[in-house]
C-alpha cells in the first residue's frame, strides 16, 4: 500500500525564504523522491510580505515534475490593521518562562 502524506502550509514554493515554508518544501521533496505520496495544501498567496488578499498562483490543483501534488485554494480578503495590532501585541507579550513562547 503506497502511504500517503499531507503537508499544509500558507504558502508553498521551491522560492521560499521563510525556515517553515523552506522546511515545508523540503520535507515534501524528500518525502516524494522516497516514494512517498505527497500532497501539499497551500494557499494561493506568495509569502508572508506579498498582499494576503491577492492571488499571485492560480487557484487548483498542480503536479510538480518531482511528483508532489499541490492544491492551491484563492485568498479572500483581510483586515490588514486588525493582524497587524494582534500580531504586533503577540510579538510584544513577555515570555513567561525563558525559551518558552507565552502563544
């Protein structure tokens, strides 16, 4: 029986800077060229920095020349000012013990 594997992220590329999004593709490669069955389930999104309510890949299902498959699903729109102040109030929380984050 071919196992089978799922790895979801909000963005997926071979040209990602992020350490997740980076790990993200490397594992799915890796898992694939094992002869894994791969499926990635991402977003249409770019990257963290690229506007989170465009589409930058089109929407569906891709196969990649390496064998993973990725299903990219459209963005919708957000309140940008809204993750923004959460985003910046999680960042400024003190840590309640050293090495371990408070999220």
């Amino acid at each position: 029986m071919l196992k089978k594997i799922a790895i979801v992220t909000p963005w997926f590329g071979e040209d990602q800077k992020g350490g997740a999004e980076q790990q993200a593709f490397q594992l799915a490669t890796r898992f694939s060229g094992r002869g894994l069955k791969v499926d990635v389930l991402t977003t249409c999104g770019h990257s963290f920095l690229s506007n989170w309510s465009e589409d930058f890949y089109p929407s569906g299902q891709q196969e990649l020349p390496s064998g993973l498959v990725v299903q990219r699903f459209p963005l919708d729109s957000r309140n940008e000012k809204l993750f923004d102040d959460v985003n910046a109030q999680l960042l400024g929380t003190k840590k309640l013990r050293a090495g371990v984050s408070p999220v």
